[in-house]
C-alpha cells in the first residue's frame, strides 16, 4: 500500500517544486521589453511572474511591424494595451528597458 506521506510510490523523495530559471525578481516594478515567437515586440512595467515565465506587465506597449519589411519595427507606430498576461512558452527575449537601443543588423549586406 502506497504511503500517503510521500505522496504515492516515489520511494520516499519529496517531490520537487518547479524553480525558474531566471530570477525576475529584481526587475519587478520596472519597465522590460519582451520579444515573442511569431515576431511581436512589447515593452511594460514588470507586476508579477512565475516559474513557467508567464508575465504580467502593466501600461504595455505593443510595437508594430512595417508592412513592406516584416523584419523592421516601424519608429512612430505602436499600439497601447494596458494590462498584458504574457505566456511563457511564447517568450523568446525578455530585457530591461533601460539601456537597450537598437543597432543595425551587421549580417545584411547593404
């Protein structure tokens, strides 16, 4: 008969608790950028995250694509979105707001 201390036939190991493998926890209450699969860009105030990476951003901001280049970001287009619960599987870059700026591509031959 199982032993219900440890939870089932785990041979007496506790069950381990999912950890991140980042620590967000001092970016909390401070504005990042987050990049998506797919290609869609945000930037918000960080209120809250968990162990899969899921986000809550407040006053977010949703940067747009040009429509002729897929790949550039329009400069004066964005779009207001408020309050944003992000999923972390569809996370692919998160970075403080403070000290980025944009560089050109240096593996696209002019």
């Amino acid at each position: 008969m199982a032993d219900k201390k440890t939870g089932g036939n785990n041979d007496g190991k506790e069950k381990r608790r999912k950890e991140s493998i980042l620590d967000l926890s001092k970016y909390l209450e401070k504005q990042i950028r987050v990049k998506f699969a797919g290609g869609r860009e945000a930037s918000g105030i960080l209120k809250g995250y968990d162990a899969l990476l899921n986000l809550v951003l407040d006053n977010t901001v949703e940067y747009l694509r040009d429509s002729d280049e897929p790949y550039k970001l329009t400069e004066d287009s964005t779009r207001s979105l408020g309050l944003v619960v992000c999923r972390g599987t569809a996370l692919v870059l998160i970075c403080p707001q403070d000290g980025v700026e944009s560089i050109a591509n240096p593996f696209i031959t002019q």
